[in-house]
C-alpha cells in the first residue's frame, strides 16, 4: 500500500491480516510503467528486510543487558524476515512486466527478470521451510558484522 501511496496507483481494497493465503493483500489499478510496477511487486520485500536487520541490531545490542528485550526483537526480526518475499503471483505480474516494457529499455531485463525468478524460487522451496532458513540466515549475517 505505500508504494501504491508513492506512485499514485489506486488503492481498492486493503487487508493487513487474515487467516489464510495470502495473510494480506492489497488490491490496485495497473501500475503505469516498469518502476511503479517493480516497487509495488518488490517493495515490500526490501522494506521487511530492512525493517529485520533493524530489528536484529537491537536484539544483539539489548541481548546483553535486557535479554527479554533482546529476544522479542529477534523474534519480531525474524518474523519480518520470514514474511518478506513476494507472492507467485507478484512474481509472474513483475515477470509479465519487465517483459513489457524490456523491449523499450533493456536494463530493465538485468532487475526484473533475477527478481522474478527469486520468488518464484522462494514460493517453491516454502516447504521446506526457506523463509525460516532466509530469517535464520539474515539474523546470523547481522549478528556476525555487529
């Protein structure tokens, strides 16, 4: 939704939350081109993991002194973390996209199509559990530079 909100790409319907999959979605009118369809698509995805490696810095500085602290935001990075990757559907609509508009600009083949193929990787190793093994994986690289 804040990307649809930065672009100026109507907004229909929004849930944050619900049982279910997707946990949450929102529902907008076709973005215009390539950079508002990529940010809509893949925005959230960077905004999670910056949101997780914000919240893993303060897990390692609190884990010394205020270790309950320390863990919930381990958990709330991790938790981030694991919800960050795209849908399938995100993925094919970014492929569908870049391949759209990569005719006119040709970069636009070297970002889209690696992230497309990204999720889908993701949405098919989910079962075994990639998204946890990606949470898992980030917390270690940030705990390992801290």
């Amino acid at each position: 939704m804040f990307f649809c909100k930065q672009f100026n790409v109507k907004i229909h319907k929004v849930c944050y939350f619900r049982f279910g999959n997707p946990a949450g979605y929102v529902i907008h009118d076709d973005p215009n081109n390539f950079k508002q369809s990529f940010f809509i698509d893949v925005g959230p995805f960077i905004v999670s993991n910056i949101l997780a490696i914000v919240a893993f810095i303060f897990s390692a500085s609190l884990m010394n002194s205020i270790e309950s602290a320390g863990i919930f935001f381990s958990w709330l990075g991790i938790s981030f973390a694991m919800n960050s990757f795209p849908s399938k559907g995100d993925a094919k609509v970014l492929w569908a996209v870049t391949k759209k508009h990569s005719e006119k600009d040709s970069f636009l083949k070297l970002i889209g199509y690696p992230f497309a193929i990204i999720i889908y990787i993701a949405n098919l190793l989910s079962f075994i559990w990639f998204d946890l093994i990606w949470a898992i994986g980030l917390y270690t690289l940030v705990n390992s530079i801290i």
